[in-house]
C-alpha cells in the first residue's frame, strides 16, 4: 500500500573505503530497480575483488519498501547483512542496493566489532552519496476515439501526464505517466468521459 507521494534514494553509484583493526571494508551503493540489477552488480563487484573474504550486502525495492534482503556472506549471522539493512532503513532510503566487501587484516572484531564496522561502512558510503526525493509515478493506457483526441489531451496536460507513446490504429492509445499525487483527479476525469478506456499498467 502506498501512502506516500514520493521516496528517497540516490542518483548514482558510490564508494568509500573504511579501515578497522587492519582490515578494510570498501563500501558501494547503487541505484537498483530490479532484482536483476542487484545479481548483476553483485557479479561485477566480485569480478573486481575476486580475493576479498566476504562480500556482505542488503537491499530494498519498490515505492512501498516492501521487498528487503540481507546477506551475511560468511560472517557470524545477523553481524554484517542485518547492520547494513539497518542504515538503508534508518535513513528511509529504497530501490538501492548496499555492498560492503572485505578484506581480513589478521585482527578478530568480535561480534560487536563487526556490526560496529558494517554499520559504519554503510552509514559513510550513504553519507557520501546523493540522496534525492523520487517521486512516485503510475502508468497508464488511455483508448480512445477520434472525437475525444481534445478532451484526452487537456485532461493529460491538466494534470502534467509524460506522454511516453501516441498510437494511431482504429482508436486512439496513449500510454502515459503520471505522478501519483495527480493519479486520483486523473482517474475522476478520465471516468466521466465515456469514451475512452483507462488501464492502470505499473507504478515507477
């Protein structure tokens, strides 16, 4: 369910380099849309650090945040996934994915040391990144006659619709976005005008 209008996340990748007891956590985040975004960039990261002792990650996805995981990687359970997710929850931030990779320095953190250090990893490359407020768009198909084309088209500029397509077939389609604080007004006007046909097809 979404309750809001929006959502923070960050624009682009980032990365930073945190060191504790001799060992070095390189942290990355990454915009992420998909699941298959997330298994791609965790095959880069591990391609580009094929010696590293664990690559610990957590992400979270979608408008309503409602799909999460967290992945400990080899450490003690819930001391480096779990710390990670922690940060991406703490600051409200979703659709991102978080990699903290690491290379042993020889030195046992402890338990506490380790989601001490996971967290903090987190936390800096999320500081160091550009976090932005996204706001949640719907996408729709409108069909409709030839008549209608003026009245579809003041409806759609009304309430600042992104035309993506325009086909011209027997009827008329449209597929459009739309921000979801405008959807609800949209959607009233779209229903009194019996001659056009509006389906819903996703939320970006």
């Amino acid at each position: 369910m979404l309750f809001s209008d929006s959502y923070l996340t960050v624009r682009t990748k980032q990365e930073i380099l945190f060191k504790e007891k001799g060992s070095k956590f390189l942290a990355f985040i990454f915009p992420v849309t998909s699941e298959a975004e997330i298994k791609e960039s965790l095959l880069q990261l591990k391609k580009l650090h094929p010696t590293a002792n664990h690559h610990c990650y957590a992400w979270r996805l979608g408008a309503d945040k409602a799909a999460f995981r967290a992945n400990d990687d080899g450490e003690p359970a819930n001391t480096a996934g779990k710390p990670i997710l922690g940060q991406i929850q703490a600051k409200d931030l979703t659709n991102i994915l978080i990699v903290v990779v690491r290379y042993f320095g020889g030195t046992l953190l402890g338990v506490g040391g380790l989601i001490s250090a996971y967290k903090t990893a987190a936390s800096e490359v999320i500081a160091a990144s550009q976090v932005y407020e996204r706001f949640i768009l719907f996408e729709y198909k409108i069909d409709f006659n030839e008549e209608s084309i003026n009245l579809v088209m003041r409806i759609l500029k009304e309430n600042e619709a992104k035309i993506l397509s325009h086909t011209y077939e027997t009827n008329n389609a449209i597929i459009f976005q739309i921000k979801k604080q405008n959807s609800e007004r949209m959607e009233k006007d779209f229903t009194e005008l019996y001659t056009a046909k509006l389906t819903y097809l996703k939320t970006l």
